[in-house]
C-alpha cells in the first residue's frame, strides 16, 4: 500500500485509469538498470525518479565536461570535472528523495553485467558505443530481461523496444538491426554534432516505455520496431525489424 506522502505525491500517476494505486505501488517496487549518463540517460533517469521508480542504477565510467551541458540537462556547472554517476545520483536523490539510487562509475564486463541484468527488471541502454550495446543485448537476451534502446546523433534519434520475456515471433534484436560490433568513430555523438532536444526526446521515450511496462506488466507500445525520428521534421517513421537467421544472438542461441 501507498503511504500518505506517495499518494500525494504521486496523484496525477495515480489518476490514470492504465496505472492506479496499484501500478504506482508496482512502480515503487521495480528496479531499473540504467547504462550510460549522457544526453539519454540525463533525461530518462529524471522522469523515472520524478515517477517513483524504487531502485535506479546508473553506470557510466566518465566525467562531466562543459560540451556536455549543452545536452546533458541533469548536470550543473559545479558538476564540471566529477564522476557523472555521482552528480546524476545527486541530482536525482535531490529531485526525488523517496528513490534509492546505487551508482556504478565503472565500465561493466560481462560477469558483472549479468548481475546486474539478473537483479533489474528493466535495462535502458543509454550508452554511445556498438560494443556495449551488443553485450547489453546479449545479456539481456539470455536471461529474457526487456530492453529499451535509443540512439541519437545530429537531428536524427532512434528508438527501439525488445521484449526478450517473451517470443520474438519472427521478430529481430539488436544484434539482427546491427549486426557488427564497431562503428566509425565520427559518428558517436560525443565526437559528432547532435542537438539536445534530440536527445532529449529519445531519452524521455525510453523512460515513458519503461513506465508502462512496470506499472501495468506490459508494453503498450509494440515491440520489436525501430522508431525513426527526424528533429527537423519533427515526424517519426517506424520499421519492421526482422529475424536474421544467422543472428549470434537470438538465431543461433537456446533460451
């Protein structure tokens, strides 16, 4: 049951027919894994704080720089040259003390990945490098946790949603989207334009997935789809992401 001070707090969540007392209650209880605390993960982690998530963890190995300000909307200029994980779990306690925030300033190996997969019931790959997000999805493929994805560099985000709980019916993973392990590396938007809102916007997504699916059980939005969006346009194109049959993840592996 709610307390007084989290149904006040919480009464405009609680008002929506889709989450009730009893999503927020659920939402008070899960646990999400947070990868990456940069422009996605700035904005997804304030939105699940703000919402009452129980338990965030981020991880991210880096520190904060003044070229991240422009983007990075939870850190602050006595934040510049301090671990970021430390300065997000700060700024998130300070926004939502009824939370519990554990911050990992490291990169995670795989051994200590999947511990973190097993114990979460959510993971937001919020990260800006192909190799992380390939072991992100492998791991979270083999243990059958759901993903929520978002990618975005100069006026262009993407955004996907795997839910490895269940079937993938024919449906890709990551690895089936992109399928190899590095990219140039002019176009990680640490190194490359990319406008905030931009980011922003993908990050928000990723947190409102999550939203639905820990409140009420499921997603509302469909799985297995990649979600294009054009910053200029300010239009969306969504795409069917099809099982490749030679996927080292998700063809070739045994749940």
């Amino acid at each position: 049951m709610l307390s007084d001070k989290a149904f006040l707090r919480y009464q405009r969540q609680i008002a929506l027919a889709d989450i009730g007392e009893r999503g927020q209650d659920k939402l008070g209880k899960s646990h999400v894994l947070l990868i990456g605390c940069g422009g996605l993960g700035s904005a997804a982690s304030l939105y699940l704080a703000a919402a009452g998530v129980g338990k965030l963890v981020v991880v991210d190995d880096d520190e904060v720089d003044s070229s991240n300000l422009q983007r990075q909307v939870i850190y602050r200029e006595s934040d510049l040259q301090t671990e970021k994980v430390s300065a997000t779990a700060k700024q998130l306690l300070q926004l939502n003390p009824m939370v519990q925030v554990r911050a990992l300033n490291k990169r995670l190996d795989k051994a200590q990945l999947q511990l973190e997969v097993m114990l979460a019931d959510v993971v937001l790959d919020c990260s800006d490098n192909m190799p992380t997000r390939q072991l992100i999805n492998q791991v979270c493929f083999e243990q059958s946790t759901a993903l929520i994805s978002a990618a975005a560099i100069g006026w262009q985000g993407q955004f996907a949603v795997f839910d490895y709980y269940k079937s993938l019916d024919g449906k890709g993973c990551y690895r089936c989207l992109y399928p190899f392990d590095e990219v140039e590396q002019r176009q990680k938007c640490s190194e490359s334009g990319v406008v905030g809102p931009v980011v922003g916007t993908l990050g928000n997504y990723q947190a409102l997935a999550a939203i639905q699916k820990l409140a009420s059980g499921k997603f509302h939005v469909e799985t297995g789809k990649l979600h294009l969006f054009d910053g200029l346009s300010m239009q969306w194109q969504i795409m069917g992401i099809s099982q490749d049959k030679q996927c080292q993840v998700c063809a070739l592996s045994e749940k």
